[in-house]
C-alpha cells in the first residue's frame, strides 16, 4: 500500500492540527501524520510545498536528510569529465539514463560522421557518366557500442535501460557486464569497429550516486552540444576541487528517441574480463619474485590480483582501504574505485607527485621500452601511459598513439622497471 492512498483528511486530526496540508497539485487536504510521513520518504512534491518546513515531530537527523534530499534534487545531474552523476532514483532513474544514454551516442557517431572524408561523409554514388548523372544515397552500417557496468547495486538496473536504449536507436551492442573502467577501455581498444563506450557506474561519488561514463573509440571523453537536445547547461555556486561545477538542467529533458537505422542493433556477449587478463598478464613479464602492495576495494579487482599471483606472475600484496599497513612493503599503489587512477606511496606513507613519478619511470625506461612514453597532469595528479606501437583498433583508422590508463598494468611496468622497490632519485 502506498503513501497515495491515504489522500483524505481525517477530521480526528482537528485536535492534533488545525490546517490541512495539500500536496500541489491536489485537491483535497491530508492530515499532518501523512505530511510528515511524506516528507520522510522524499516525494519530490514536496520540494513545492508551502508547508515544506513544516516539519515538528521528525527528528533533526530526518530534518537533515530531507534538507539533503531536496538539494540534490534542485541541483539536478552533475556533469563530469567523462559522463553525468547524480543520486540514484531521487535524480538519475533508468528513464532518464536511457535518454542520456541516447544523447552520448548521438553525439559518439556526430564525432564519427566528421572524421569520413568529404565524398564518403556526402552519401553518394554517381551513376554511369554515359547517362545524366545522378546521385544515390548511401546509408553506412552503424559501428558498435560497447556497454558495461560496475559493482554497485543500482548498476545493473540503470544498466539494462541503456542497454535497450542504444540498441533502439540502431546501434549494435557488445554486452560486456560487470567490469571496471580500465578493462572497457581495453575490450575498445581490441575490438575492431567499435564506436565507444558507455560505462555505468558511479566511481567517484557517495555510495547512492549513478552515472555514465562515455568514452569514444580512443577512450576519450565525448563533447556534447547540450542545447542541440533541449538540455540547460548551467554553473552553480557551490565549489568544487576543481572550481565551480557545471550540471543539467534535466527538468524539461525532451526525448531523444529517434532511429538513427532503420532497425534496431543487436546485443551480443564479449568476454571483455579473459580478454583484459590476457593482455594484462603481458605486462608482468619478468616479475616473478617480486613485491607490490596494492590497495583496492574492488572485487574485481581483489580477482584480478588473485589471480596474477595464482599465475605466478608477481608477489602482490592486496589490502583493503581501511586496513593499510605502512610496513606491509616498501611501495604502495592505492588504485581508485575507477581502476584507470592511482596513487602510488612510498612505505611512510608520502604520495609520489604525478609530474616527479613521470620523470623518474621515463628516466628508467630508458631504450628497453622505446615504445613506451609515461605522461602525467598536474592539476589532477594523474598518470598515463602512451604506446606508439599498438594503435587503437577503433571504429576508423584507429588512434597513431595508444592511450592507457590502468593501474594493475602500471603495477606491472613499475615491478619490471623497479626491482629493487625504490624508485631512482
């Protein structure tokens, strides 16, 4: 039974309060018992009501969380550098993932569509030059999206309307499931004719966060024209790290659901997680025996550690965020809830800078890895590396530079380059 069905005013109620609440947009009034009850469970009509601060009787600590409710709520979708966040159900549900998830890939095959070369971007065919010329259109097969979730609850929900929504608009899917940023972007790189990426997940915020991750086929972020689809791009007051946040407007989000192919993409499996161990395990060549301690929460990633030292590829030491021991080893990788960040730590604890762990691993590189070029961002202290040797697969012609972002493959480069556990000064 629901909250709605107890839309009447009960007059017994004149003796505990002399006013009747009515929810915006009804008709009749509602006792104060059901108010407040209302306000407890965070119906978003009451962010409207008048009677919104009428709240005795609700503990401060309730007070508190409908306060925080309805901020997220006002506050609307967060836009991040690789996708959108936003508290599950009270903001981002599955309807409104799907639409999001439409906009993305419109904007993934756009990106596409500018790179063909003019006559193939055109369409046409000309036909026999002994008759009047004339011009065909031609329609090109859409490439693929790949899709994958992370390990929180809400995930898999979010996970299957995006799934149906960009297999509506036409394109073809490779359902690659549970995984983690680093080995979606893999499972893109080896795939040939992939178009993007699309993780959910909601790495990097409270655990009742949601999102999209979107990636394009050289893992990439995706530029989106948020006024082409009726969308409010906005800047709020509140500060962030990196200054003042941007987020949508999501109120008036009019459906993007238009075919881009006459019918819509099929769904097949990819084995992204045996795929990603392959490649993985490449990049520990020559590490048997020697020792790294590495932090996740992760469960898969928990596995992919296990099963590293099952193979007997390397000694790494997994702990847990919360049970970190500075005299466990003399390096430490701290690897984020999104596996392509990391942190790494000497054994007292000091975070190496991004720009000085750069320097010194392209010292060590030397000419044995000559392919191989580590790079960093000093505003966000992250570190990536660049293959000159292994381009991207890609939708098109592929990437002339590979990109990676992972940090279990960065545990390896470090133990091949590092094997006495320090790094060089």
């Amino acid at each position: 039974m629901n909250l709605s069905d107890y839309d009447m005013y009960d007059v017994a109620d004149e003796a505990v309060s002399d006013r009747a609440f009515v929810c915006p947009g009804a008709s009749v009034g509602i006792s104060r018992a059901v108010h407040l009850a209302r306000l407890h469970a965070g119906w978003s009509v009451c962010d409207q009501c008048e009677w919104r601060k009428q709240t005795e009787g609700l503990s401060q600590q309730v007070v508190d969380d409908i306060q925080r409710v309805q901020e997220f709520r006002r506050d609307g979708l967060e836009r991040t550098e690789f996708g959108v966040r936003g508290p599950w159900l009270n903001v981002l549900d599955r309807s409104l993932a799907e639409r999001l998830a439409e906009v993305f890939c419109v904007c993934l095959q756009r990106m596409e569509h500018g790179r063909l070369p003019s006559a193939q971007s055109a369409g046409v065919v000309s036909a026999d030059s002994a008759t009047v010329s004339e011009v065909v259109p031609v329609r090109e097969a859409l490439h693929a999206i790949v899709i994958g979730y992370d390990g929180r609850s809400f995930s898999q929900d979010l996970y299957a309307g995006v799934t149906a929504a960009v297999s509506r608009l036409g394109f073809p899917v490779y359902d690659v499931g549970r995984t983690t940023a680093a080995a979606l972007q893999e499972a893109m790189r080896r795939t040939a004719g992939v178009l993007g990426s699309v993780l959910v997940t909601g790495a990097g915020y409270g655990p009742a966060w949601a999102g999209l991750d979107v990636f394009d086929a050289a893992g990439e972020s995706v530029a989106v024209v948020w006024k082409d689809f009726g969308i409010r791009l906005y800047q709020s007051g509140e500060s962030t790290r990196a200054g003042s946040r941007l987020q949508l407007d999501t109120a008036e989000l009019s459906d993007t659901g238009r075919r881009i192919s006459r019918s819509s993409g099929g769904i097949c499996g990819l084995d992204a997680e045996n795929l990603y161990r392959r490649w993985l395990s490449t990049w520990f060549t020559g590490t048997a025996g020697r020792g790294l301690v590495v932090v996740s929460d992760d469960p898969l990633v928990t596995e992919r550690v296990e099963w590293l030292q099952r193979q007997g590829l390397a000694e790494l030491v997994l702990r847990g965020a919360q049970a970190v021991d500075s005299t466990t080893g003399v390096l430490r990788l701290l690897i984020s809830e999104d596996d392509r960040y990391f942190v790494l730590q000497d054994a007292e604890g000091r975070s190496y800078p991004a720009d000085l762990l750069a320097q010194r691993l392209n010292r060590l590189l030397g000419t044995g890895f000559g392919q191989l070029t580590v790079h960093s961002d000093v505003v966000t202290g992250r570190v990536w590396l660049t293959d000159s040797v292994l381009p991207t697969a890609g939708a098109g012609t592929g990437a002339a530079v590979e990109r990676i972002e992972d940090g279990l493959a960065f545990a390896g480069l470090l133990l091949r380059l590092n094997p006495g556990g320090r790094l060089l000064v």
